[in-house]
C-alpha cells in the first residue's frame, strides 16, 4: 500500500478554515464498527492519497481513512484515540475551560453563558457542528434582541438569498473575550424569526480566541493591509465568516489592494481556455459561491491569495471591489481546532490598543482601534497681558 501526503495551499486555506469539525459528509465513507486492527489515517492539512491494488482513496483536510488486508477506505467518525491534537498537554494549556448546558445554574441561562465566557473564561461543550443542524440552546427572540448592536464579523453576499442552500437554521452569536464583545448575527435573526414562525430561536455561540476581533473593530471601511498590520504587528485576527462556500466575506478589498500585496498575474498571461472558464462563471456565479481567501503566516509575515487569476479577470468585469474572507496560520493552528483559547505567544487584543503601561486589555475592557495618525496637542493661547 502506498500513503502520500502533498501540502498544498489550498488545502491548508481550506484546513484553517474548517475549525474542528469533521470534514467527511461523502457517500463513499463507511461507519467502523469498534475499532479494528489496521491502519487508521489522519489529514489535518493537505491531501492524503491512499493507494492498494489499484484503488486509491483521496482525503483532504479532516477527513480520515482505514486499510487492512480487507482493502482501504475513508470512514465517516473517527475513532476517538485519532483525536490526539486535543490530547496532547499544548492542546490542553492553550484552551479554555469548559462546562456543559446542564451546569448552568441560573434563570437567565443566555446572561450566564455571556458572563462565564468573560468573567473566567470558561466556555460551552461539546462545541455543535451547527453547519449539521445543531445548536446550543433555545432561546427567545425578546432575550436575545438585547445583545443586537451595529458590530459586525462577516457580511453575506447579496445576491444569495439569507436561508438559501445548507445554511442552517440557528443563529449565530459570536463572543470576543479580547474586546468584551457579543456580536449577534443581525443578518439572520429577523430571518430566521420569520422563517420559523416563533420567537424561540436554536442558537449556537461561537467563542472566539483571546487575540480575535469581529472586522468592525477597524471601522466601517477596513482594508486588507489594516487586517495585516494587526495580525503581523500585535497577533490579532479577525473572526472567521461562517460559509465563505456560500459567498460569506469578511471584507470588500480593492483590486488596487490585490495588486499591492500579490503577484496578479497580466490577462495576457492566463490562458485563453482558463480565461474563459472564469469569465463564464464570475458572470453567472459572481462571488457568490466562494469568496477570494487571503492566507496569513504569522512566523514569515507573509501573505497567500488562492486564485489570483480570479482576481485579474473579476477585474476586466469591472469587478473592483473583490469579497476577501482571511485565514490565519499560527504556531499552534492545528491545536486551535480542538476549541477556543489563547493561543501561544499571545495574552488578548495587545499592542496598540493596549492602555497606558502596556497591560494587556483584560476581558471586561471595551477597546476602540487606535485612530490612524495621533492627534497633535493644541497649545493654549498665550496669556493676555495684565
């Protein structure tokens, strides 16, 4: 039998992107039975190719497999042994505590959950795979309208209707232990308000690491060197968008920005049958199945774009403004799946936006982004003579 691994970017965009949930949701996968001998395989990025008398099996990020003399195979769950990143002791140290539904003590449950995340930090598990329909709670539309603002961590692409394809039916509310924020998704819950025809609402929280903000932190025009700078210069990032395969983005970036930070290839030099694969589909589909996705390297301080050639011909649309979802590479990025904390290397939203002395903005401090250019004291007018 033979096991390659290739590390593509792609795939590792795709890896980061996924969190910890399991990728399999393919009709070629069989459910194990215990756990037999053999040969269980793991892919956290790139692609695994499984080869065995000519039939080969193909895994990308979180998928996993099984051979023995029987033959080989991708399996639906794997065993619970193969979660050895949320085992190890780097795993545990960086994650939060955690508690589940059932130890919430109070009447006031959504209060309770809000408060545990900021006052310990502590957060809810299991972690629901709400892409498959699960949720944390019900709660009602009246508790939970408290928490609507102008903040923000993802926009929706506007030519896909809100509750269209797999999104599912649960709300989103992302927490920000770092800024002491709760950002309720406000494009989905007078949607889904209406779509279920109650004031109870399923909903599932999205805890967020120490060193994560929504996009509206930068203000209401953010651009894709401002998300650089916070990332390379202070260890901060911005929040995941929940389908960026559905057209969810985090930002509108120029093709001027694309231009700055990449090598964008000239029109002449795409050829001409991929040319006209992309103009066809940008034309139908626009942006609205997947958005462009930026990968971030925190050791290099680099940057990847997956399809710059998408970008060139968006452009000769006159598709300037190019939906941008980000992908955050770390130190300890395959960890970070196993659930939310503070990474290693970091203490919470720092740098810049750190108050006067340098401590680390604690979790109860609401912070503003920094203007961008410091403001210059007036002197006071000179004193009248007597």
């Amino acid at each position: 039998m033979k096991l390659l691994h290739k590390a593509i970017l792609p795939a590792l965009i795709a890896s980061a992107l996924t969190g910890n949930v399991w990728a399999q949701d393919r009709d070629d996968c069989v459910e194990l039975k215990g756990t037999p001998p053999g040969m269980y395989v793991t892919t956290e990025q790139g692609e695994t190719y499984m080869q065995q008398n000519g039939a080969e099996v193909t895994m990308g990020p979180g998928d996993a497999g099984f051979a023995d003399e029987g033959g080989i195979t991708c399996i639906q769950k794997p065993p619970e042994f193969l979660a050895w990143p949320c085992t190890t002791q780097a795993a545990q140290s960086r994650m939060f505590n955690t508690y589940t539904i059932d130890d919430l003590k109070t009447s006031n449950k959504l209060k309770e959950v809000v408060q545990r995340y900021f006052d310990v930090p502590e957060v809810l598990a299991p972690i629901p795979n709400w892409i498959d329909g699960e949720y944390n709670g019900i709660f009602n539309y009246n508790d939970l309208i408290q928490f609507s603002s102008p903040e923000y961590w993802y926009f929706t692409n506007p030519n896909v209707p809100i509750l269209s394809g797999k999104r599912p039916k649960s709300l989103l509310i992302s927490l920000f232990v770092g800024t002491n924020q709760v950002v309720l998704d406000n494009n989905m819950i007078d949607a889904l308000r209406k779509e279920l025809g109650s004031n109870d609402i399923p909903v599932t929280f999205i805890f967020n690491d120490s060193n994560t903000v929504p996009i509206s932190y930068f203000g209401s025009n953010a651009s894709l060197e401002e998300v650089q700078k916070a990332f390379n210069e202070r260890g901060i990032k911005v929040a995941d968008v929940p389908m960026w395969w559905q057209g969810d983005y985090t930002l509108l970036a120029t093709h001027d920005e694309f231009e700055k930070f990449f090598d964008i290839p000239a029109l002449e030099d795409i050829p001409a049958d991929r040319q006209a694969a992309l103009k066809a589909d940008l034309e139908t589909n626009g942006f609205t199945r997947k958005s462009i996705i930026v990968t971030l390297f925190a050791q290099s301080g680099a940057m990847a774009v997956d399809q710059p050639e998408r970008v060139r011909v968006a452009a000769s649309l006159g598709m300037d403004r190019i939906p941008t979802t980000f992908s955050f590479i770390e130190e300890d990025s395959i960890v970070a799946h196993c659930g939310p904390g503070t990474p290693m290397g970091t203490s919470g939203v720092s740098g810049s936006t750190t108050p006067i002395g340098g401590a680390t903005v604690p979790p109860g401090t609401p912070v503003a982004p920094p203007p961008t250019e410091p403001e210059i004291p007036v002197p006071p007018p000179p004193a009248s003579p007597s």
